[in-house]
C-alpha cells in the first residue's frame, strides 16, 4: 500500500495516513471484508515507528471505516458507500417547485428547502452556504458517537457542555479577539435560537426596539410576533444611520439595538472600527443594551474589525455566533456570550425552551474543533466562496442593466441587488421563480415590509448557477426596465 506523506506539513503522520486509506476505502479501491496491511508491515513501509500507524487505524475505527478482529487484524467495514455512489440513491419525497414568489420568511424558507430537492432549480434565496466537506464531517460524527453512553445520551446542562464551551472560547479569542470565557457562554440550537431569547429577555410587547434597514428578515419576523414596535435606521456604506440612531436613543428611549455588523445580511457591509466605537459610545450614553448577530464570522475574505463585545466594558452588548452558517446548516449549533447579570438570566431562560442542545451535535462539534478540521474547513470554504463571490459579480455586469445597483461584500454569502423605484418587483421574482430562479424578496428585509425595490442574492452556489441564474435574472430586468 502506497501511502505519500508530507512530513514537513502542519497535520500529524497518523492523521495523513488515515486520510489516505479513508480515500482508498471510500473509492472502491479497498473493498469490503479486504484486510489492511499489519500495523509493523505499514510501519516499515511508511518509515514511521509503529505507534503512529496504531493511532491512525484507531482513527479509521473510530471513523467505522475498518474493524479490528483480535489476532487477525484490521479489516475495511461492510456498506461504506463513496459520495459517488450514494449520491445516486434516489429520494422518495415528492418535489413541489414553487410558482409564485416567496410571502413571508416562512415561504422564503419552504421554497429554499424544496429547491435542494431539485436540482434544476438555482436557489439564491437561501440563507445557508452551499454544502462542502461532508465526508470530513460524517468522519467527526462517527467518531464523536464513540463517546461514553452515559455522557453522550443523559441530560445537560443548560448553558452546554463544558468542553464545547471551553473550544467557543478559544476560537474566539484567536479568531476575534474577543476574550470569553467557557462561564460566559451559553450553547444555543442555532442563532435562531439565541436571538429569540435575548429578544424575550430584553424586551416586552410595546418595547420599541432599532434595527437596521433593511435587516435580517428571521428577526424581523420574530419582533413582529412578539408585538415589538420596530425602528428601521437606514444602512449606509459604514453601515447604520448613527445620527438618527442618536435622534431615536433620545425621543423613544428604546429597550435594544439589534445590528448584524460584520458581513451584515442582506447587504453584506461590514461597519469600521470607528463605527462601531460611536456605536458603543451612544449605547452607554442612553444604557441601551446592544444585541450584535455575527452569524459570518469566519467568512470574511479579509480580516473584520474587533466585534463590539470587544469594546463593551459595561455589560451592554450580547454577542451571537454559529456554527450553521460556517459548517453545515442541519448542525444547529449556535452560541451566545453574555457578562454580567444577564448571563444567569440567560441560562434560566434557556432551561425553559429547551432543557439544552442535543449532547450528540454538541459533540460532533466539540469534535471538529478539537481535530483541527473547523480551521481547515474555514480556510477552504472562503476560497471557494471567493470565487463564486467574483464570478456572480462578473456575472452581474455583464448581464444586468447599468441602472441597477449592488453592493461588495468583503465575505459572508450575500449581495445586495437595488433596483430603480419603478421596477415591477413582484413581476420580476414570480418570472425568475416560473424560471426556476430563486430570488431573495427584498422587502421582507425591512421592518415596515416595503422600502425600496430590491433583492438578495446567495453567491455560495455552483459557479455553473451562477452563470445560468445570473443570466437569466439578467434578461428578466431588461424586460422591466428602460
């Protein structure tokens, strides 16, 4: 068995020799019930000593790639399908194609998930990334799935495990700078989740709240359900209005300021570091808490100023990050830091909704910190997520009219498309939906649910969509504007 390793490279031997006879399994060239080569024939054979070929078929058990027989051997599991070979397998469900264009957050949401069920539909409107790196991750489920019964399947508590909670922790201190600690945070089933508690904690119906405009739509459907009177103060390239934020602080004392200030959605701007200083400056002026939403972290093609938390030294500001947006959306692992008084109050809230997150995603989390994946896999989806961002942009000035106007994000998944005041909106997103084109509705983004002719685009797609998409998105304005 032929095994090249790169012995200068940052990833341990062992792990360089479970990736490559992964690949070998999961292609076909091993087949099931064949035996792997004696851990000292490997050993000779690689040149390592005979520890390190232990720990990486260790791995591959842990994996379920292989099974160890005692006094015979390693041999390649049964059923271990290539992502070739099961991606043929056909779905059952029925497939419903959506004829008219999105009504509310829920619609938007249906429509998006049908779309991945169809392949000839390109789905712009989504809030989650393409996916990538499934096999790495279904290798970090297996293995975390090896834990104690009694660990992985009891109860929690609320505020999550504490190793997960630990790993949070680091990452954002080397990642942001943000100095937490594992007492400060709280594991959440997603972001979603997070914002709804910190909105039930902050808030009560008649509470009038800021936000930007336009802002993230899920959170705008969450204050509308609540009975939260909402102030949208308009974006600007640095990001919120901050003399009408002063002008609203002073004349309707609101109870919070919710701002998605890195990579913000829709619109992808991130605010600069003095912006975001005047920011936390007017907040502790007025003693308004502050909610920040940094659900793109990560994905930033450059680095991103510090987040506000960095700049808090009152307690004022609630910090949100996940998982979902970085690594896979069906992994709702979401978290929030929180100092101070709120903290415990958090936690407590948390135990009402849910008891905890699910142990199991917890600790294929915990476990794709821990192996070092989360940090290749950060650096790998930004390359690819760079190009689709140039491409669809590319793409953009080559086919839409010169009166249409967007926005260049430095990262995250979205480009803001604005369109002139006349354009037939709902015109333009029920053809490109007949088209298979799937839009983000931009006026589901402000508060008031009207603003301006708009709509949000998702560049995480295949370069091959977003040549087709773009195209035909392209065509359609031409037929609506002058």
């Amino acid at each position: 068995m032929r095994i090249p390793l790169n012995r200068s490279a940052q990833e341990p031997i062992y792990l360089q020799i479970r990736d490559r006879i992964s690949h070998l399994i999961t292609s076909g060239a091993l087949q099931a019930g064949e035996q792997l080569p004696s851990i000292r024939a490997l050993a000779e054979s690689v040149q390592v000593n005979k520890l390190t070929v232990i720990e990486a078929y260790s791995v591959l058990e842990a994996d379920g790639l292989v099974s160890a027989k005692q006094g015979a051997g390693y041999f390649v599991n049964n059923a271990m399908l290539s992502p070739e070979r099961s991606s043929t397998l056909e779905t059952d469900q029925e497939v419903v194609i959506p004829s008219k264009w999105g009504e509310s957050f829920f619609d938007q949401y249906m429509d998006s998930l049908q779309a991945q069920l169809h392949p000839d539909v390109i789905d712009f409107t989504s809030g989650f990334p393409r996916p990538s790196g499934l096999e790495d991750l279904a290798k970090i489920a297996r293995r975390a799935m090896t834990q104690v019964a009694d660990v992985l399947f009891s109860y929690d508590f609320p505020q999550g495990q504490f190793t997960l909670r630990k790993q949070v922790a680091q990452m954002l201190a080397w990642k942001l700078g943000l100095e937490a600690s594992a007492d400060n945070l709280i594991i959440t089933n997603g972001s979603k989740q997070a914002l709804s508690l910190a909105f039930q904690y902050y808030l009560r119906a008649g509470d009038w709240v800021i936000v930007e405009c336009p802002t993230y739509h899920g959170a705008i459907a969450i204050l509308e359900k609540m009975g939260i009177k909402v102030i949208g103060i308009p974006m600007q390239n640095d990001g919120m209005n901050l003399e009408l934020l002063h002008q609203y602080l002073r004349s309707h004392q609101p109870k919070l300021i919710y701002t998605v200030s890195t990579l913000h959605n829709p619109t992808g701007i991130t605010t600069s570091q003095s912006h975001r200083r005047e920011l936390i400056s007017l907040a502790e002026k007025y003693n308004c808490p502050i909610l920040e939403d940094n659900a793109y972290e990560g994905l930033n093609f450059e680095p991103a100023p510090a987040p506000l938390k960095v700049l808090d030294r009152n307690d004022l500001v609630t910090y949100i990050g996940t998982f979902s947006k970085s690594l896979m959306p069906g992994l709702r692992v979401g978290y929030m830091v929180s100092t101070g008084k709120h903290y415990q109050a958090l936690v407590e809230l948390k135990l009402l909704h849910d008891l905890h997150v699910s142990t199991v995603t917890q600790a294929i989390a915990s476990e794709y910190i821990a192996s070092g994946h989360y940090r290749r896999h950060l650096n790998h989806l930004r390359t690819i997520n760079h190009q689709r961002h140039d491409r669809m942009l590319q793409a953009m000035e080559q086919h839409f009219p010169s009166s249409v106007r967007w926005t260049v994000p430095n990262g995250g998944l979205f480009i803001w498309v604005q369109l002139p005041n006349h354009t037939p909106m709902q015109i333009v997103g029920q053809e490109a939906a007949t088209q298979q084109v799937l839009i983000g509705r931009g006026k589901l983004f402000f508060p008031d649910g009207q603003g301006y002719p708009a709509f949000r685009l998702n560049f995480s797609q295949s370069l091959e969509d977003i040549d087709r998409g773009i195209a035909i998105l392209g065509n359609i304005l031409k037929q609506h504007l002058v």
